[in-house]
C-alpha cells in the first residue's frame, strides 16, 4: 500500500519544478517506430543522451503515449532505482495519471521534465558505471551483435549493436 505522505512529497516536489522549470524544450519527434523508440529511449537516458531521449521521447508521445509513460517507470525501476531514489520518486508521481500530468502543464512539460532528469542521473553516474573488474564476465566475452542502429538528434549521436569487438561502431 503507497504512503500517502511520500506520494504528497514527491507530488508537490514536481509541482515545484514544473513551476521553477524555465523554457519546456520544443518537441521533436524523430521517424521511426514506436517500437524503435522504445529501445532507443531507454540507450539514450542510460548513456545521459537527454537531447535523443528527449526526441524519441516526443516520438513516443505523438504515436503511442501509453507506451512512453510505462517506458518511463520501467527505466526509472531498472536503471535509476537507488542511484536516484527522489527521480525514482518523481517518475512514479508522474505515472499517476494523464489528468495530473495536464494539471502540471500537459504530457510533454512533464514527459520533457522528467527525462532530463532521468538522462542527468546517467551522465552524472556514467564513470561509475564504466569500472568494472576485468575479470567481469561481461568484458570477458566479446560484443557479437547482429544488427545495427543509429539514430542522430540535434547534436548527439546514438549507436546499438555493433559488429564484431574490435570493429568501428561509426559509420
């Protein structure tokens, strides 16, 4: 059962930055599947990627909506979880539903809000996130990914998958 004053902090906490929050950052859908976006929402906040996050994220919320805000919780439970415990907090608020989101300025002021804050937990994280012992099993074994991918938005370049270790990920 939720405590109900955990809920009450962590709501008039996002009401609080989506009031402080300056320009909401226009959104930019990219042309690609919402299966895609998915994948690539998730790579992007993981690498602290916020300007790719943040289209795909607009993709998501122009052709599946329902599909960006359960990516979202699922993102902020797998891969922010301890590390961030107030943006887990502030992600799940935003799950409450679309009628709280529009109170707090509609969808994207919230989606947009709290991916930037998702994509900083990452990049603030990465160094620790990159030392492992070389003895892990997963730097052991060599990268053998079947298929390709990029993506480019604004700036910032997104690659998954690759081809044999060793091999240029670039094109």
């Amino acid at each position: 059962m939720p405590n109900p004053e955990v809920s009450i902090f962590y709501s008039s906490q996002l009401v609080g930055l989506t009031v402080a929050r300056g320009q909401i950052p226009e959104p930019m859908p990219l042309n690609i599947s919402p299966w895609v976006a998915m994948s690539l929402l998730q790579k992007a906040i993981r690498r602290g990627a916020a300007p790719v996050a943040l289209s795909v994220a607009a993709t998501l919320l122009r052709d599946a909506p329902e599909r960006l805000w359960r990516r979202l919780g699922c993102i902020a439970f797998e891969d922010i979880g301890v590390a961030d415990i107030a943006c887990l907090g502030l992600v799940t608020t935003a799950l409450t539903g679309k009628a709280f989101r529009k109170r707090l300025g509609g969808e994207w002021a919230v989606a947009s809000l709290i991916i930037q804050r998702m994509s900083d937990v990452h990049a603030d994280t990465k160094a620790g996130n990159t030392q492992q012992s070389p003895q892990s099993p997963r730097l052991a074994q060599p990268l053998r990914h079947r298929t390709r991918a990029i993506c480019y938005a604004g700036d910032a370049t997104i690659t998954w998958g690759c081809a044999e270790a060793g091999q240029a990920t670039d094109p």
